[in-house]
C-alpha cells in the first residue's frame, strides 16, 4: 500500500522492449538501496516488482552513473492501460516506496492499481500555484468528488471540481502548490501527455457494494438472528 507522497523523481535509466513486455531499469537516486528481489515500488502510481539482477536488466542499466537501479519486468497489459508504455529513456519519473506500518499516513489509500489512463487537457498557471485539468475515462467518472481524493500518476492529491454526469466527456480538476510542481512530475506534463488515474478505494467498494442491494443477494440481519433464535429454542427445549 501506498500513501501517494512522492518520495524521489527517478530517472528511466534503460528500456528492453519484448514482444508484449518490457524491462525498465530506473535511476532511483538510493531510494531502492535497500529494496531486495520482489520489493515494491509505485512508478508513476503503478505498484511495480523489484526484479533487481544484473543479469536480466537491460544492456548498461547497471553503471556507475545510475545510482540505486530499480529493475522491474511490466507486461504488456500494463503498457497498454497506463502511461508506463508511452515512457522513453531519460523521462523522469514519481517514486514511492511501499507505506510501512510504523509509518506517517500522510495522503490517502493509494494501491498502485491503476484504473484507467486519462490525458492532460489544460493547464492554467498562475502566479504562485496551477490548475490542471485531467480527462478521465467515462467510467471513473461515478468514482470522483469535489474535495475526494484522487492519485494521478500517483501524485494524492485533493479534487477541486468534476465533470457533471450530464457532460459527454469525463474530467477532474486539480490546484498545484508550487512544492507540488516541483517535486513531482505534474510540474512538467503539457496537454496531451499521459496521466495515470487511480481513484479512491473506498469509492470503489462502496459503489461495488451497492451494486449488491438487491433483495434477493443482501445479507439480512434479521433472518441471521431468526436463525440464532431458532437455535437458541431448540437448545432450551432439550
């Protein structure tokens, strides 16, 4: 689990693309130093899996210059559905290590499941902050709430407005501190680029609960304790 506070930009340090995967190597900058075989990382909000071998990382990825590497393989689904496909070496990148227990839970709960790809579709920068608005996928929509919490590529950050459910075309709005510009890659990004989009985990469980509420299929208090009753005077008559 995540907590969507970037930690480190990292730098793509080698891509080797494979008939539907690819291995990339990351310039995590010693954030990974001690993140062995099968650790996490969230890559621009994609939970990825420490593969770190010299020996199936891409030509030069292992080199003086590239300070702490992080190696992960990603199947092709994943360069499909999120932004990781579209990444090029030297890109920078959104790093964070997996939550620790012991640790501050500073944003919100960030899975590193990436549930669609939007794009930027403007960005109006003002003079001490910016506000970008994000093309979402349609049925994300349902899922976001002005002051909701929303991870873009893997940034938590705070809704400042939605697209209405009347309108043709999804969308999210978000301000920028400068701390966050600079400290992240949303400091960089131009219309058109790329945004990984993960929406709220709790919206998502309460919308999948509802889903349930049929008659038929909703677990009923009352015949739960009909049961324990019937039990209970089966238990006295004896």
């Amino acid at each position: 689990m995540f907590t969507g506070i970037i930690e480190e930009l990292g730098t793509v340090a080698a891509i080797e693309s494979k008939d539907d995967s690819a291995v990339i190597t990351i310039d995590a900058k010693g954030l990974v130093d001690d993140l062995g075989l099968g650790g996490s990382l969230a890559v621009n909000g994609v939970c990825l899996t420490s593969v770190r071998d010299e020996a199936s990382s891409p030509p030069g990825a292992f080199t003086a210059e590239v300070s702490g590497p992080f190696t992960a393989e990603v199947m092709g689904e994943t360069l499909r559905l999120t932004g990781l496909g579209a990444l090029r070496t030297g890109d920078r990148v959104n790093l964070e290590r997996c939550t620790p227990a012991s640790g501050r839970f500073d944003g919100h709960v960030v899975q590193g499941h990436v549930d669609g790809c939007g794009e930027l579709v403007s960005r109006d920068d003002h003079a001490e902050w910016s506000t970008l608005r994000i093309g979402i996928p349609n049925h994300l929509a349902p899922y976001t709430a002005s002051k909701g919490s929303i991870a873009l590529n893997g940034v938590s950050l705070t809704l400042t407005a939605v697209s209405e459910p009347s309108e043709a075309s999804a969308w999210v709005e978000v301000g920028l501190i400068p701390a966050t510009l600079s400290h992240t890659t949303l400091g960089d990004i131009s219309p058109g680029d790329p945004v990984n989009i993960e929406v709220d985990v709790l919206a998502k469980y309460t919308a999948r609960l509802l889903s349930f509420r049929d008659e038929s299929t909703t677990f009923s208090s009352t015949d739960s304790t009909r049961e324990t009753d019937s039990t209970q005077q089966g238990a006295d008559h004896d």
